[in-house]
C-alpha cells in the first residue's frame, strides 16, 4: 500500500510542477529561455518536447496548427518525439507562439 501512496503523492508533486510550468510558458521571455536551453542538450528530442509545451501553454495545438497553416494531426505528428521537422515549421510554429529563431554566439 505504501507504493502506492508513495505514486499518488509523486503524481500530485508533478501535476503542481506542470501547473506552475505551464503559467510560466506564457511569459514569452520563460519560453524562449526555456527552448533556449532544451537546445543545448544533444538529443532533439528534448526540443521538441520544451517546444510541445510552449505550444500547450501559449495557445494549444489547435490555435497554433491554424496561426502556423498546418493542420493540427500534422503539427502533434511534428512535435512527437519521433518528429523531425523542417526549419520552415518550426519557423511557423514559433512565429504562430509569439516567439522566433534567434542564434547568438557561445
């Protein structure tokens, strides 16, 4: 019985911490920083899913499918973890969250 307190207990402490996230992707400024870093890992996989979340959070996939012009089944197909978009999407995409691309040096 103790696992699964223990279970409960971890999905409540992660339900707090995808709320507070959440609140936190609407500052622009949170996002970009927040996608910023997911691109410093290795893995693509880590951006697309920081970009899933800023797209959850400022706007949901419905509105930002229809701002991007693509269809809502192609932008979840685009920013699963197999995903492997193009730079005109992911342009489009961050354009349709207020956001864009922007390199700078190290």
């Amino acid at each position: 019985m103790e696992r699964v307190a223990d279970k409960r207990e971890q999905m409540k402490q992660d339900s707090k911490h995808d709320d507070w996230l959440f609140e936190q992707l609407k500052d622009a400024n949170f996002a970009a920083e927040f996608l910023n870093l997911a691109g410093e890992d290795d893995d693509p996989k880590t951006y697309l899913t920081a970009l899933r979340k800023v797209v959850e959070a400022r706007g949901g996939f419905a509105s930002t499918a229809e701002k991007a012009q693509v269809s809502r089944e192609t932008l979840y197909r685009t920013l699963s973890v197999r995903g492997n978009p193009t730079i005109k999407t992911l342009n489009a995409v961050l354009k349709a969250t207020g956001l864009k691309f922007c390199v700078t040096a190290p």
